[in-house]
C-alpha cells in the first residue's frame, strides 16, 4: 500500500488542517455547559449572519523535519458554508502552493495544482469526514458547517478567565479550556493528549480569536503530530454568497483518505 502513504504525505498536506478541525468538531456537543463562558460566546458568535475570518496554522511531526505551515483568509455565512484562499509551505522543503477551499458542513472541496495527480484530472478533490471520529462521551455528525472551529468551542470544559488583552484593536477577555480528545478516526484507535483552546471574547460575547493546539499519534505510529491553530474573526456581518462546486468537477477522495489514515496508522 505505498500508494497510501505517498498520498499522505502530498495530499493531506493541503487539507489536513481542515481535516483536522472537522474531526475534532465531531461529537456530543455542548459539553461546555450552559455556564461556560466559552461555549456560550460560540453559540453567540455562530448567530451572526456571516463574516470573515483569518487562518493560521503549524503541523509539525515530532523527530522530523516534516510539516507545513498554512494560512490565509475565509469568509463565512451562518447556514454552514465558507470559501477562501490559503497558502501552504512545506518545512523540509519550503515549497509554497495556493489552495481554493470550501466548506460545506463536514465536507470540503479542495483545488490547487498541488493535487493534481490525485483528482483524475477533476479540478476539486472533496473529503466527506461526517462519519470519520468517535469521541469520548459518543459520537454525532457535528452540525453548523465551515464554523467548524466554534462547534470545537460549544464542547470546551473547565473554561476559566486569564486575563485581559487587545485583539486587532478590540478589547476582549481571554479565556482557556479543555476538550475531550477523539478516540478513533475511521476505527483506527488514535491517542492524543487532551486538547485545548485559548479564546478571547468581546464585550458582546462574540468569539475575536481562538487557538487550539492538538498533540498525538494514530494506531501504531511512532510519530507524534502537534496542530497549532488560530482563528481570527475580523469581521461581521457579511453574508457571501457561496455555491459549492459542480458535481462532474468533483473528485471524492474520501476512500483514499481513509485508506492512507489506515496505512500511516501500521507505524514504520
């Protein structure tokens, strides 16, 4: 199955981010509580009717020099959907590629060169990950579309007051909180150390940043992978109008996802 592992390593590094907080969204829900000052300003912030946001995010793989730095800026509207643009830039070789991306729920379009030799000569590759996670605690598709990031929120427990600060010019109140760890992705048995997030809220209780940083390994891998995330929400109000892509320019590689996740799961 090297075709497996060589598709890890080019495709995912485009999409693997999103991937990432799409799997971790997945869950129960509302495990903050009503009280938790960081899942009540995620169910406030996800009322707005649409916005934009910027994305900036590391993986690194530990003992390597593997991983990828990505960024760039997405709008967003309230009925799940959000499209953008982000670069990503290899560590160990410090190539750059553009990615265009949409969301829509659980599922994401991609389309960039970079990926060519994987869609079959389809401009967009899509990843279902409705079914992908188990969590603690049970599992259910997690709902609200590209807000992937506040549904990670709405299940933060033990949320409590750090401080003060400025975010973009905004005064906001940082807050920083726990959330269960995914237990299987695709049944492969995954063991990641408990995640958590930073958030700042403004004095309307709408979420103006939140990072989260996930440390772990799949199956019988070695290798620790440590995601570092920011989101920056820097403006509401907008509402985009966001059309997911034609169906005969779409790829699904949902499939080889999986398989490749079940191939680096064996170890080296």
């Amino acid at each position: 199955m090297e075709r497996g592992k060589k598709w890890i390593g080019a495709g995912v590094a485009v999409v693997i981010v999103a991937a990432a907080v799409v799997i971790l969204a997945q869950g129960s829900g509302g495990g903050g509580g009503a009280l938790n000052a960081i899942a009540k300003a995620a169910e406030v912030t996800q009322r707005e009717p649409g916005g934009r946001a910027t994305i900036k995010a590391k993986v690194t793989v530990s003992n390597s020099p593997e991983g990828l730095v990505e960024s760039g800026t997405m709008d967003f509207e309230n009925s799940g959907r959000a499209q953008g643009t982000l670069t990503v830039k290899g560590l160990s070789n410090g190539k750059e590629a553009e990615a265009e991306s949409i969301a829509d729920g659980t599922t994401s379009y991609t389309s960039s060169e970079g990926l060519e030799s994987i869609t079959e000569g389809k401009k967009w590759m899509k990843l279902d990950l409705a079914g992908a996670a188990k969590l603690q605690g049970g599992a259910s598709p997690a709902q609200g579309g590209p807000q992937e990031g506040l549904k990670v929120l709405e299940r933060v427990m033990d949320a409590e007051e750090v401080g003060t600060d400025d975010v973009d010019g905004v005064p906001a109140t940082h807050y920083r909180g726990n959330f269960p760890a995914t237990e299987e992705i695709f049944g492969v048995k995954t063991h990641f150390s408990a995640p958590h997030a930073d958030v700042w809220i403004d004095s309307q209780d709408r979420v103006r940043r939140m990072r989260i940083v996930v440390t772990g390994s799949i199956g019988q891998s070695s290798q620790s992978t440590t995601t570092e995330m920011d989101i920056n929400f820097v403006e509401f109000g907008r509402v985009p109008k966001i059309e997911l892509p034609p169906a005969d320019e779409v790829f699904d590689a949902t499939s080889e996802f999986e398989s490749g996740i079940r191939e680096a799961a064996k170890g080296n």
